[in-house]
C-alpha cells in the first residue's frame, strides 16, 4: 500500500500530495460546473450584501467538496486507516453532505433560517456524538479547566453553530472566504502532522488544495465562480471540526508539540470571523433591526469603500490575521484570561484599519460602490450604482438637466403660441356675440385701434411681431 512505498511512508512528503490532488481535481471539475450554471441559468443576483453588480455563477461549494471527498476517500483507502478513523471519516463525509444540500437548497431557492439552523445542529451533533470531538475546559481561560460531558457536549454545538454562522458571513468579496479558510487549514494541518495524527493532517491539506483550485476562478475576470452558501456552509463546518479537534490533540499526553493554552490560539486563528460578526450584529441590534438581516457594513465591505479591490482588502484581512496568530503564539505561556483581553483588543485594532483611512468616492476599478445618497430632482432618473463616476456627478448633472428641460418647455409654449396666433382668423364685427358694439368701433362709427397706448393715446399702427409681457413674442395688427 502508499504508506509502504520509500519515499511516500514519510507523512511530510505525503500531505503536499494530498493538496496537489485535491487541487488537480477541483481544477477539473470547476469548468463543468461553471458550465451546468450557465446552461441552466443558475446564476447568482446582486443583493444587498453583495460586492458584484452583475449575474454569476455560484454552486462553487459543490466543486470544493467534490475534490475533498475524493481526495479524502482515495487516500483513506490506500492509507489503511484503522475502524476509528475510518468512522471519524464517513461521519465527516456524511454530516458535510448535508450541509452541502441546505447550501445547495439556500443557493437556489431562499432557505429559511430556522431550517438551516436546524441542518447545522443535526450535522454537529452526529459528528460530536459519533467522534467524541468535543471542548471539554477553557484551559484555565475564565477560570474554566473541565466542563462536564453534556455541558461540553451541548457548548460544542454551540460553538459549531457559533463558527459556521460568522464564517458565513465572512464570504462578501472575492477571495476572503477561501483565503481565511486556507490560513486557518495550514495552521491546524501543519499541528497535526508534527504531532503525527495523519487523518487529520490529511484532511486539512485535501481542504487546503479544493480551495485553491476555487480561488483560481474565483479571482478569475472570464468564467468566474462564487462558493455560495453551498461553499460557505461547508468551509465553516469544516474549520469548527478542525478546531475542536486542535484542542483536543493539544491534550493528549504524548503530543509531540504542544501549546499552553489552545482555545486562544483558536480565538485567534478565527479572529476575523468572530470579531466581525460580533461587531455587525451589535451595531444591528442597537439599531432595532435583526441581527441576521442583510447589509454591507462588514470590514470587508469597508476595505471595499475605500478603494482597494477584492484582492488588496483580503490581503489586508489575511495579513491581520496573521500578526494577530503570532502575537498570541508569542505570549501563549501568559495567563488565558489576559491573553483573551489582549487578542481581542489587538484584534479589534487590527481590524479597524480600513475606519482609519477616508472614504473614496469612487470605489475601485470593477467593484460594485457603496450607494450613496445624493440630493436630486423630483423628476430627475436616479443612475444605476454601476456607474460610480458618474454617480460622483450626480447633482451637477441633475440642474444642468433641469436647465435645460426648462429652456426647451419655454421654447415649446413660445412655438405653440405663435403658430395658434397665425391660425385663428379674426372675427368680423358683426358676427361678434356680444350685444354689446363690434370691438374695433367707436360709438359714433369711426374705427379705434386695437390697441391703446398705456397714456391713453392710440397707439401706432405697426406690422410684424412685438414683446408682451404675456408671451415671449405677439403678432400686433
């Protein structure tokens, strides 16, 4: 079998195996999706919360784990993995497929919430039951070392729950999700290789290399592919398994490396996640709304706001997160209540970068802006928000707008008025309604002209057009 051959009986030289065939098989398997959305019309429309302004295809999870599961069955077979972790892998196979359908389901047609809430407990709570993954103590961290089995049970779901959920919202610009997901992988992979757990390690690294084979088309301009919730659903419930699963190897007696105090070193990998949705969901109930309740308020968009493209606002993100893993590495052996206080506040500042710098009023090159509101006309069109230069203009464009629709009405009563002017013919004196004397004669018989001078005195006799006060032009006898 493979862990028999030379070279390939070294685990270090196995898991880079595993990633590249991960990813070989993602790049394969992502155009023909691509392809089925297409056809089908599958395609993602801009909401709210987006960051695109036009249609694109989605279902991008269901090429991730596509590549996962392969991966992961293929070398779970030449691996000769023992019963334990042959359950551990068909549990993770089979609570992630449903995960995937309820993505699936979101994507497609709008799921309600309580529904996906419901999919993500049943799928938690097998795995922690199946695999006694599970948080058993803080580690000292609130004065908590041990919790008993079914509050750590019963917390474990919540905190699956806690970590699907912000990772979710995570996936707002092209790219984030994915790179976070890959940050977080890498971490937890290279721990369990050191410390020689290869399921896991294995199961890190065939994530690792799915995503990458997502990012490629997810940055991509041509045939370009979002996660969805497929995607989203699924990456967290991954990184939750991970996670819980770093803290438990930290325990075991002859781990080969270990840390401290693990679960702020967790806190710390998934800091973006959690500190951002902690920061949204604040800022919604303060202002009555629901915490679940779409919006673009998130650092991401903010990065967004200020002008840097998808790539630079999640290289920023990437790179916080990073500083903020070491700085807690480097003090891991300090008190974990003291290290909680400082992550967050460390992390928090991090991540309040883009609040720092002034809003631009254009956003960068093929980013959907920020709609802004501008004063305009009762009558004047509102511009589409893909058209951010223009938008900048909005108000200047609406008066000379209105300057001119009010020239050319002016013009137009001025045209109507003379051309009825020249129409109607003048009614002789005898045929006049009235009883009263025919206009144009005095008492006496003689004729008065028809118009009189302001002094009282008959006015010249003129031919041609002249000024009123009531018209812009008048034809006089």
């Amino acid at each position: 079998m493979l862990h028999n051959l030379g070279l390939l009986s070294e685990t270090y030289f196995l898991v880079p195996i595993v990633a590249i065939t991960a990813w070989a098989i993602s790049i394969r398997i992502f155009p023909v999706i691509i392809y089925v959305v297409q056809k089908k019309n599958l395609m993602d429309d801009p909401g709210e919360r987006s960051s695109h302004s036009q249609k694109t295809p989605t279902l991008g999870g269901v090429g991730m784990f596509l590549a996962f599961c392969i991966t992961l069955m293929l070398f779970g077979i030449f691996l000769e993995f023992s019963n334990a972790d042959l359950i551990k892998l068909i549990s993770i196979v089979a609570t992630t497929t449903i995960l995937l359908f309820l993505g699936i389901k979101d994507d497609l047609i709008v799921l309600a919430p309580k529904k996906k809430f419901m999919g993500q407990i049943f799928s938690a709570g097998i795995v922690i039951l199946l695999t006694d993954i599970r948080i058993t103590g803080f580690g000292g961290m609130l004065g908590v070392w041990e919790m008993p089995y079914w509050v750590s049970v019963l917390f474990s779901l919540f905190v699956f729950i806690v970590i699907i959920n912000a990772f979710n919202l995570t996936d707002g610009i092209d790219g984030l999700a994915g790179s976070l997901a890959t940050l977080a992988s890498l971490i937890f992979g290279v721990f369990f290789l050191v410390n020689g757990n290869l399921l896991l390690a294995v199961t890190s690294f065939a994530l690792i290399g799915a995503i990458l084979g997502f990012l490629v088309f997810n940055f991509a301009k041509r045939d370009k592919l979002f996660m969805g919730d497929s995607g989203s659903l699924f990456l967290g419930y991954l990184l939750a398994y991970q996670g819980m699963s770093f803290i438990m190897v930290n325990h075991e007696p002859f781990a080969a490396f270990t840390m401290p105090h693990a679960p702020t070193a967790l806190l710390a990998v998934l800091s973006y996640p959690i500190i951002d949705s902690l920061r949204v969901f604040t800022i919604r109930l303060i202002e009555n709304r629901s915490p679940f309740s779409p919006d673009r308020n998130h650092i991401h968009h903010r990065f967004i706001a200020r002008g840097f493209s998808h790539i630079q606002a999640t290289a920023a993100i990437i790179l916080s997160n990073i500083l903020l893993v070491a700085a807690i590495w480097l003090i891991n052996d300090w008190n974990p209540t003291l290290q909680l206080v400082i992550g967050f506040v460390l992390g928090s500042l991090l991540y309040k970068y883009p609040f720092l710098i002034p809003e631009r009023r254009e956003s960068a090159p093929g980013v959907a802006p920020i709609p802004v509101k501008r004063p305009q006309a009762a009558d004047a069109r509102p511009l589409p928000v893909t058209e951010p230069v223009a938008e900048r203009y909005a108000y200047s464009e609406t008066k000379e707008l209105q300057q001119k629709r009010t020239h050319v009405f002016a013009e137009a009563k001025r045209r109507f008025v003379v051309h009825r002017t020249r129409q109607e013919p003048e009614k002789p004196a005898d045929e006049h309604p009235d009883s009263r004397e025919p206009q144009g004669e005095s008492r006496a018989g003689g004729k008065v002209p028809a118009a009189a001078h302001e002094n009282g005195q008959p006015a010249p006799e003129r031919s041609g057009w002249a000024r009123s006060p009531d018209y812009p032009r008048r034809k006089t006898e």
